[in-house]
C-alpha cells in the first residue's frame, strides 16, 4: 500500500500561486507591449507619407527617398541657447541637403501649445537671425506635437525633481515616436531616457545628442556630500545628515541608471568642456565617450558695434530661471555702490534682460523687481522682459560691461554675445565661460573677468569702471571680440556638428539602408 502524501503546507500552496500569477501577468503585459511596439512600426510609413503630403512634398519611392530627422526638443519656442543650437542644426541639414525633412517634436506645437508653425519660425528669424521662414526651408520642416510636456516642467516635481522629470522624457519621447519614427533621432535638450524608449520602438534607428549639461553630475553629489545649501540640494536636506546620507543615495543611483540610458545614444556631444569631462565621467568608457560642439553664436550682427564711448552700464541676458542667479547681480550693484557711492550719481545702472516662460518665471521676475526695491536700487535697474532681439542688441551696443553670476553655467552662449558686442565679460569662475570662453589669448592677455561671490565682482566692476583706462578697456574689448568671431560663430559650428555628430549618424544610417536593400535582392 503506497504511502500517503500530505499537500505542500498553505504558504507554499500560495508562493506558488502568487509566481504563477505574476509570471503570467508580465507574459501578457510583454505580449501587449510587442503588440503595440509591432503596431507603432507597420503603421509609420502611413504617417510618414502623410506628413510629406501635408509638406507637399512628393511621396516617396525607391528611386527618391527624404531622410527625415527628428529633433527631440520640447521647448522649441523658449529663445534661450538651446534653441539657437536646435534652428542652426535645422538650417544646415536643410541647406546641406535637398532630400531631408526635418520635424521638430516639440510641446509648442499641441493644440493648446504657445504658438503656430509660422510663429515659431518668425521668432527663431527674430531671436537668432536664423530664418527657415522661405518656402525652401518652411517647406520641409514640420513641428509635431507633445501633449504631455507638463512632466518635464521644473514646476511639476515638487519632490524626487530628476527622477520625475526623466520619467517625462521618456513618456515624450513614447509620444514622439508615436507620431512619427524618423530616420535619425537626435536629442537637442538632453532628455536620455528618451534614448532607450527609441531603441525600444525601433532598435537600430541612429540616436544621437546634444547635451547642454548633465542631469546629475559629480559636484551635485559634492554638494550634497557636503551638506552645501544650492537650487538642487534645498536647506532642509542640507541641514540633516540623515536627509543628505538618502538623497546622496538616490543621486548615486540615479547616476547608474543616467549613465545608462547615456550609453543608448550612438553619438554623444557636449556644448563645453565642463558637460564633456561629467558626462564621460559618468559614462566611465564602455564604449561610449561624448565630444564637445560649441554652440554657434550670432557674432556678426553683433560685431559693427563701437568698442569705445559706452555707458557706464551693466547688462545681463538670461532666462529668468533661478540656477541664473539675477538676485546675485542687484547684491553686486547695490555693494558697487556701497564700494564707490559717486557711481550713484555718476549713472551706473544695471539692465536685466531675460525671457520669462511662464507664471514661475514671471512671478521671480516680480520678486527681483521686490529685492531691487528693498536694496534701494530701484531707481538704478531696469527689467527689460521677453524684449525682441533688436531690443537686446540696442542695449548690448551701449553698454560696458556684461554680467553672468550662474554658478556652473554649462556654456555661456550669453557670455560670447557679450564678447562679440564689445563688452568687457565679468562672469562667475566656474564651467563654460572659465574654460571655454573668458580664457586669455594667444599672447596670455585677458579677454575679461571672472569673480567668485557678490563682493568679488563688485570689486571687479569697480575694477573695470574706475580704475581701467579706457585704452585698456577697448584693448580688452578687441582681444574679446577677436575671440568670439573665431571661435564661436556659425560657420565653426556647423563644421563641428558635420564632423562630430551627423557623419556617425549618417553613415550608420547609410549601413543600414544599404542592408536592407541587400535583404530585397
């Protein structure tokens, strides 16, 4: 008589019900994601033929086929140095060549978005002097839209900022792809969790990026580690050591998981040197490293200016965003004149310009127009707001000297305007204009300052209004200048975007052309 067996005890019994049922529910959800991948594929030559058709453009065949590149850019219309990179790119692909269609996916262009087609490109003509507004250009460039761009806005994340915004970048990105699958995908605000979404919709599409600064980088960890109060590390955090030891964790894990998604990309760029030597600081080889494309600047509407007779004025130009740091430039006017009252009286003035993108912005804007008040330099600042580039350059031409206070500002595209209008550059002693910008010319002479907090750059402005002749200051101007027009214009951009960024992508892109010719054979 065979013996008896009892039933596995009841935990066992359900373990294993729990694991069938898991297992089971990641097979279906797997199914349904191949499904919808595999759909999102079959259907994009539709979508594809009827967007050439909106362009008016011929359909495709065998015989003539566009290269459509897909800009990743959800802010296109925001004015500041990332888009003049986005619309100098377009203009050179469409002036390279006849047979690429550039389409923008951007969060401007919904139906509730900030502005048309025509408008986007009109301000691009009027904010950078970059115009795709003529039928040969408008003609083959198309904005599609991203109706979830709230997930990537500073003001969504109250809490876990990064992780929520990478969260929205790779849900833009599922929409993007959603709208169209393009020949080559190319970051151009440095979202990488959109790169593996890419890779998951279509792997062996050509992904490359243009990064502005690192999502996390090794000083944000130093700040933390430190306990340093800072935009990304509030003084909450900072003054609890339990709090920093948790949010340095979730820094260090999230620079795994950054570095990651990085690597997706086939061709990494960097806008300066400080982005560069973080991001392959993160990348740590394998494989990957990113190179540096300065960003182009408009030098030549900005070069005719007179070095000599300017007001003894001081601007900035910078998007209203806090990491700017425009409270710091009211506390150095009002310590300049605490330095030297007979500025007050001499006509020392401050003029701060900038965009404002939405409520946030504006409600800063109103909060420094507050601090103004209070440091009793109302009187002396001057708010020069969402103002049309021709606006901007007015001041530029007469002013004398031009201020950035960001601390680790990634490049500095402001800071080379400066350079090319003639005015003597005093920026904060870190990143972009440190080692890429105000950097002495060949001959070791300076080409502008660089100050450390409010007291050193108001000693530097009293530097460079009281006690620099003014033969030294158009010296410097000039040396300033020359910089700017051979380093930084256009035509150096162009050729390092050609050479660092599109031939990779193009010649992966041909590869693959090629073989799927050699499959039809």
């Amino acid at each position: 008589m065979e013996a008896r067996h009892s039933p596995p005890p009841w935990h066992i019994r359900i373990g294993v019900t729990l694991c069938l049922l898991i297992l089971s529910l990641t097979l279906l959800t797997l199914r349904a994601l191949t499904s919808y991948l595999r759909r999102v594929r079959k259907t994009n030559s539709t979508r594809r033929q009827r967007l050439l058709k909106q362009l008016n453009l011929p359909a495709e065949n065998a015989a003539a086929r566009q290269t459509v590149i897909g800009f990743f850019h959800p802010y296109c219309n925001a004015g500041g140095g990332g888009e003049r990179v986005l619309y100098e790119a377009i203009r050179y692909h469409l002036a390279a060549d006849k047979h690429t269609v550039c389409v923008v996916y951007t969060g401007d262009a919904t139906a509730g978005g900030s502005a048309t087609k025509s408008e986007i490109l009109i301000k691009a003509r009027d904010r950078f002097s970059i115009d795709l507004t003529s039928p040969h250009s408008s003609s083959r460039l198309a904005f599609l839209p991203l109706r979830s761009r709230l997930l990537v806005s500073d003001s969504y994340w109250s809490r876990l900022t990064i992780l929520g915004q990478s969260f929205g970048g790779a849900i833009l990105a599922k929409e993007a792809c959603e709208e169209l699958l393009p020949d080559v995908f190319i970051d151009t605000m440095g979202y990488a969790f959109a790169y593996p979404v890419v890779r998951l919709f279509r792997p062996s599409t050509p992904v490359g990026a243009y990064v502005h600064y690192p999502t996390v980088s090794a000083d944000m960890l130093a700040r933390v580690k430190g306990r340093a109060t800072g935009h990304t590390n509030d003084a909450k955090v900072a003054k609890s050591m339990l709090r920093s030891q948790i949010k340095l964790v979730y820094y260090r894990l999230f620079a795994k998981v950054y570095a990651w998604a990085l690597r997706r990309a086939d061709v990494l760029v960097a806008n300066g040197t400080w982005t560069m030597r973080h991001l392959n600081t993160l990348l740590g080889g394998h494989g990957r490293s990113a190179t540096t494309v300065y960003p182009p600047c408009d030098t030549r509407s900005l070069e005719g200016f007179p070095l000599s007779g300017r007001k003894p004025t001081l601007v900035s130009l910078a998007q209203f965003r806090p990491e700017k740091e425009q409270a710091t430039q009211l506390r150095l006017l009002r310590a300049l004149f605490d330095l030297r009252p007979s500025l007050r009286d001499d006509g020392v003035r401050l003029i701060v310009m900038g965009s404002s993108r939405n409520p946030s912005d504006e409600a800063r804007v109103a909060s420094l127009r507050r601090l103004a008040s209070e440091l009793d330099i109302a009187s002396q600042v001057e708010f020069v707001v969402n103002a049309p580039w021709p606006t901007v350059v007015s001041h530029l031409s007469t002013a004398s000297v031009g201020l950035s206070t960001m601390v680790d500002e990634h490049f500095g595209m402001n800071v080379v305007e400066f350079m090319a209008a003639g005015l003597i550059t005093l920026s904060h002693a870190s990143a972009g204009p440190l080692l890429d910008i105000v950097v002495p010319d060949e001959k070791g002479r300076a080409t502008g300052f660089h100050a450390t907090d409010v007291d050193d750059f108001a000693k530097k402005a009293q530097h460079v209004l009281c006690r620099m002749s003014e033969g030294e200051r158009d010296e410097m101007r000039g040396r300033a200048r020359r910089r700017a027009q051979q380093v930084f214009n256009a035509t150096a951009f162009e050729e390092a975007w050609r050479g660092r960024l599109w031939e990779p992508l193009e010649g992966k892109l041909k590869a693959l052309r090629d073989r799927d010719v050699k499959k039809k054979q």
